[in-house]
C-alpha cells in the first residue's frame, strides 16, 4: 500500500492564482482531513470529510473549498490565492472507529505540499 | 483554536540526554496520540494512548495518559541524533467528533 500521497509535492504560486491540491489514499479510510502548518501554530484543521460525498468545515476553512467524489480522493482547492496561504499542507486520514479499537482516533499522514504564493 | 499547551517550544540537547515533553489542557481528552514530524515528512504516530493513568513504551520511548485525563508526556530515553525533529501531541475528545486537537510541537534537536 502506498498509504496517503499528496500532489503536488511544491508549487508557487501568484496571488489570485488558482489551483488544487490532490490527496489520495489507497486503505480504504472513511474519513479524510486537511491541514496546513505554519511556524509555531502546530497543524490546523481546514476541512474534513467523513465519507464519500460529504465535507465539513474545520478550524480555519476560510479561503479553502475541498471535495469528496470518491472514497479515496480528498481535493483542496484554492479559488484565488493570498500570500496567507503561504504554508504546509497535509493530507491525513483514518479508518472508521467500528474497524478496530486500536486504530479508534490515529490519523495517517501524507508527505504534504509546501506551496508559496508571492 | 488550540486547546492544548505543549512545552517546551524548543529543545536543544548532547547526544545520549534523557528528553521530556508534555501537553496539558483545561479540557479532558479520551485518547492522547504522540507524533513525529522528520524534516520534510508528514507527521508519524509514535505511540497512541487510550485510558487514565496509561504507561506505554515504544523502545526509547515513553508516554503516560495524565490521570485527570488534562495532560500527557513523552519521555526519550537515551537521545540519538535521528530523535531530531518536530514532536506533537494530538487529543481527541468526545465532543469534537472525528477531528483531533494538535499541540503546536515541540522542536528537538540533538547535538552529536
């Protein structure tokens, strides 16, 4: 298994610029997540998916749209980029808590993306 | 926003030191989850810890669920220079569903 990879792996952008960001996980994970990473704020939640056709807003979702056609993919996109969005984005996921105990709340996590808007 | 206080922000220590860090919070938390994070890596769970008053090891390292079910730490034992990186603890509460709460990490790097 591949785990969680992420596309692509660095990118730069210019502000207004759109583009999305492709997570994809072969585990057969129910629920999905996004997070970016700054210096010093740890890993904040943007959005998150706990199934297939579903999608829920996080801690800082503004800015950010995501969707979930398929099981295994977990798009973000970004409609008009802002040197704001200059981050670290990880792509996590998990199996649903009936899978096992062990594995109730563990989340894995993919490579990220470093994107830089200018 | 955050919830969990992870300290130290930062460590700098000698090959062969003992390390501590810990997250504490004002809120209880049902499962307390150690990450890694290498230079350039996505973050990789260490050790995942499920009940009050938990002490489990994985090889140099140790973490305990606080009794009061606030706080958690991680002990490395015996520090070498590939502990360098980013650690940060993870809570999940009852509450929040299937999302989890990240301290902000703390930095350790270790001299040869």
């Amino acid at each position: 298994n591949a785990g969680v990879t992420q596309t692509p792996k660095f990118r730069v952008l210019k502000t207004g610029q759109s583009m999305t960001l492709l997570c994809a996980q072969d585990m057969n994970h129910e629920y999905m997540y996004w997070y970016r990473q700054d210096p010093g704020m740890g890993l904040r939640l943007i959005h998150y998916s706990v199934g297939e056709g579903t999608t829920a807003k996080g801690e800082v979702p503004d800015g950010y749209n995501v969707s979930r056609l398929k099981k295994q993919n977990f798009l973000l996109g970004l409609e008009s980029a802002a040197p704001s969005q200059t981050s670290v984005y990880f792509c996590a996921s998990r199996p649903d808590r009936g899978l096992a105990e062990f594995l109730h709340n563990e989340q894995f996590f993919g490579p990220g993306t470093r994107l830089t808007v200018l | 926003g955050q919830q969990l206080n992870q300290s130290p922000q930062s460590m700098f220590i000698q090959e062969g030191e003992d390390v501590s860090m810990n997250c504490t919070s004002s809120s209880i938390f049902n499962t307390w989850l150690w990450y890694k994070q290498d230079p350039g890596e996505g973050p990789v769970l260490l050790i995942a810890l499920y009940k009050a008053g938990e002490l489990t090891s994985n090889g140099r390292l140790t973490a305990q669920f606080g009794i009061t079910r606030k706080d958690s730490f991680l002990n490395i034992s015996a520090s070498i220079p590939s502990d360098v990186g980013i650690y940060f603890c993870a809570g999940h509460q009852e509450t929040s569903g299937s999302r989890l709460t990240f301290g902000e990490g703390t930095q350790l790097t270790v001299n040869p």
